[in-house]
C-alpha cells in the first residue's frame, strides 16, 4: 500500500500498527505486550482506546485482505500473520482493562485548520519539538508552513499547541476553544496540572493564573505517571518498578494532601524510622481514606509539595502515595533507586 496512511477510519489504526512492526521479523509475545500497551498508554492521534479496540476487532471481522495494509518495503510475512497477530494485540488490550485515565488524547489533526475561534492562553518558551518530545508526542503540520498538536484534556477542554505563532519567535503558542462558564485561567491551570509544564516555563496571557496550579507539574499528573509505570510492569509480568527519575521529579513538585494530627505533625504508619506518611493526588482520596479508619470527625489536613513533605516529615520516614490504590508508591528522601 506505500507509506501513505489511508483514510481515517479502522484502516488508518491497523495501517498505523503495522507500520510501527514492518521490520521486526519474528511477531513475538514480547512485541504483541509492548504493542497493546502502546495501543492503551498511548493511543495513536486522533484515536481514543475504544476506537482503537473496535478497529483491531472490525478489521478482523472485515473479508479484506490486510496484508494489502502493510506498508512498504515489508518483511515477509503473509496474512494469517498479520491476523494471528492483531487477534493477539486485542487480547492482550483486554487484559489491562480497566485502562487507567489519561491525562490528555491527542485529537485529530487537520492539514488546514480553523484556528480562529480559539483564544492564546500561554506562551510556551520551548520550540513544537522540544514541547513533543516532553509530551511523549508530535507536532502535525499544516498549510502555511506552521505545525500543531491539538488536544483534549481530561478536563473536557480543548487546547492546541501552535508553532510559529509569533513573528520571530519558536515558542509554543497554548491555545483554548472557548467553553460557556469556562475561565481561561482554570483550562490553563488544567493543561498545567496534566502536561507536567510548570509556570516558569510560561507567559500566562489569561490575566489571572489559577494560583491551584503553582504546584507545578499537577496530582492528575503525577497519578497518571505511577499508573502508566504500574500498567507498564503489570504488562510484562513483573513486580511494579522502582520509580523513574521522571516521576521522582514530579513528585518532588506535586502538591499532595495529608492528614494532620490534633499536635503539630502528621499521621505516619509503621515503626519510628521506617514508616511511612500516607499522602494523597487528591483531597477526597484522603476523606475516604480517613473515614475507612472509622475517624468520624472531619479530618484536619494540609498540604505541600513532594519536596516540602519530605523536608518536614522525620529521619527515616517516606512518603506513601494514594495508599489503597493499585499503584500506590512510596517514595523516599534519597530518590529513586
């Protein structure tokens, strides 16, 4: 079929598929995992996981020849391979159900888009390359030689990352669509609190920055990155992974939520010197957590960053992270490793 990628459509999915395993001579459960994660973690632009799911299993059910799908130079493999193996990536996507929340899914991109209606919220001081590479993405581009990535937070809102937007400057141009009763500074906050990208790296053109999102790269995002590393070790069979470097940072900058002690100090479970201080994404993660302790009153609490908590809590001690959950982890003054 070439290099062209078909219509939008489940043919764009498997084609998309394909492409990414055109060289790999031996299809492989190794490759089958890494590609249903993908599929899950990271779902092609302009597809949500359901469409994805739904196009592996039309493409099944379909009498086309899908060998037709594979895009040139191919190495050999027939049609029975490429069924064996999409058969195989759908299973394995049932298996890491219930897929965790993404922060963001990248949306459909349009060679000629209508950016009118759209209001600049932020100045980015990266280049669309170097915004891409931390977004785990690409920029697309369009007529009249500017590229995008637009996007639908897990908020609802939609933004688009534009370059060039100013006349000599690369800088990253964070655009909102408008919605009723939807403050500018609060998508800002939002695409903050899920992008990872903190204030000092802005212009904030909304006049009034949502101050909830000083703590730089947000709970939803950190939550997102210890679920994403989980799924990853749950995907290959293993024990969950020791914290990256990456996450660790983001950590370092969350703004997490504690339960306080009537004295000045936190609650911590565990012996003196190796407990841990339980602290949450959320603040209504650590209601439900101090009401499963039968605590009848209203829990007294604060909060602070990652680094703040681990500056504050004793010698010894780490800090626990959305304890009851799946992918609950500690984390340590001496990071990770």
């Amino acid at each position: 079929m070439g290099d062209l990628p078909p219509p939008w459509g489940w043919r764009r999915v498997v084609w998309s598929l394909l492409y990414t395993v055109q060289f790999k001579p031996v299809w492989d459960d190794d490759l089958v995992r890494w590609r249903a994660g993908g599929l899950v973690l990271e779902p092609f632009g302009g597809f949500t996981r359901e469409e994805e799911h739904e196009a592996l299993r039309e493409a099944l059910d379909s009498g086309e020849r899908l060998l037709d799908l594979l895009p040139d130079p191919p190495v050999p493999h027939d049609e029975q391979d490429i069924r064996d193996f999409l058969r195989r990536v759908l299973e394995h996507m049932d298996l890491l159900r219930p897929w965790p929340e993404l922060p963001f899914l990248v949306m459909r991109h349009d060679p000629s888009p209508d950016l009118g209606d759209f209001r600049a919220i932020a100045r980015l001081h990266l280049d669309g390359q170097e915004a891409a590479h931390r977004l785990h993405g690409a920029f697309y581009g369009f007529a009249g030689g500017g590229s995008w990535q637009p996007m639908r937070l897990n908020s609802g809102d939609e933004v688009a990352l534009v370059e060039p937007w100013w006349q000599g400057s690369r800088d990253v141009a964070v655009l909102a669509r408008p919605r009723p009763g939807r403050a500018p500074e609060d998508v800002l906050a939002a695409f903050l609190h899920v992008t990872g990208f903190v204030p000092e790296e802005i212009d904030d053109l909304t006049d009034g920055l949502n101050a909830a999102s000083r703590g730089g790269a947000g709970s939803g995002w950190l939550a997102y990155l210890l679920r994403l590393e989980n799924s990853i070790a749950t995907l290959a069979g293993e024990e969950p992974v020791r914290v990256s470097r990456s996450t660790y940072e983001a950590f370092l900058r969350t703004r997490l939520y504690c339960q306080a002690t009537e004295s000045p100090g936190v609650v911590a479970v565990g012996p003196p010197g190796a407990g841990l201080v339980p602290a949450f994404t959320l603040p209504e993660a650590l209601a439900a957590f101090a009401a499963a302790g039968k605590d009848e009153t209203e829990p007294r609490f604060f909060s602070a960053t990652g680094k703040d908590l681990l500056d504050l809590i004793p010698e010894g001690y780490g800090v626990l992270v959305d304890p009851g959950t799946a992918y609950a982890t500690a984390f340590a003054a001496g990071g990770p490793g």
